[in-house]
C-alpha cells in the first residue's frame, strides 16, 4: 500500500527529530568538553576561516542571530585563541575578525571526525545511495536557507518598518 503524502512527511518529521535529538546530546556533551566550540561557535569560527578577515556584524546577519549573540561567542573564541580581533584599516572604529592557526586546526580535526563518522555511518550504503541522500538533503536545506532568508528580512521589516 502506498503512504500518503501527510503520512510520508509525518515520517520524515520523525526521522529527523530522532536527528535533531542525537545532534542536542552530541552537543551538550561537546560543551562540557570543550565549551569554546558549541555548535554555533564552531558555525562561526569556519565563517571567519572561508571567509577571512571578517566583521562580527556582517557573521550576525548571514546566520541570523543578534548581534550580541554573535559578540558572546565571538568572545569565547578569543578566549580560546582561536579567533583574533584586529582594526579594520579601512574603517578604524570596526574591528576584523581572523582565525588562528589553533583555531583552523581545531576545525580542521573537527572536520576530519566528521568525515569518520559520516563514513561509518554510510558503510552499507550504495554510491547511488549516498548521493540521493546527499541530494536530497541538499534540496532540503537549501529550502530551509531560502525560508530563514526570507523569514529574518520579515521581521527586519517589521522592527524597522
């Protein structure tokens, strides 16, 4: 018997709060761990990584978080020495954001775990497989991008407007 489409989404629904849980107790484990890199700390540090000297403003508004969200995070970071602050030379009130070599080696062995474990994860996959989930996930995100986009210059609107 075919599945409906309401009964197909309540099952992707599922599968992917059995996700979103695994990924909340796989963070608070790395908090206590290693509190400098939380998720979005670790979101943040890769930004300043791909996208060099960078201002923590310009960091708050492509992930949609406050400003003084950002400027915490932005200050464990420091802390940690994974992230350096310098003037911006064109702007002399604003400061650039620059990651340190801790701070890239620090992602890069983060990246390399992941990498691990998406491997074990997908073992018994096909190749056809994998890149149909890949796909497919990719699909997904980029729709829930498109929506935060669209949802953050909303209420941009609506404070501003």
């Amino acid at each position: 018997m075919k599945q409906s489409r309401n009964d197909a989404e309540r099952r992707l629904q599922a599968q992917l709060m059995r996700i979103w849980h695994r990924h909340t107790a796989a963070t608070a484990l790395l908090i206590e761990s290693d509190s400098a890199l939380d998720p979005v700390a670790q979101l943040l540090l890769r930004m300043i990584i791909t996208q060099g000297p960078v201002r923590s403003s310009g960091l708050a508004e492509q992930i949609g978080l406050s400003r003084p969200a950002v400027s915490r995070r932005i200050a464990s970071l420091e802390k940690a020495g994974f992230v350096a602050s310098v003037r911006d030379p064109q702007d002399g009130r604003a400061s650039l954001l620059t990651a340190s070599a801790d701070g890239a080696a620090r992602i890069e062995a983060i990246t390399r775990s992941g990498a691990t474990t998406v491997k074990d994860l997908v073992e018994d996959f096909t190749v056809d497989e994998i890149a149909t989930l890949a796909q497919l996930l990719e699909r997904l995100n980029d729709k829930s991008s498109a929506r935060l986009a669209t949802n953050l210059t909303k209420e941009s609107h609506d404070h501003n407007g």
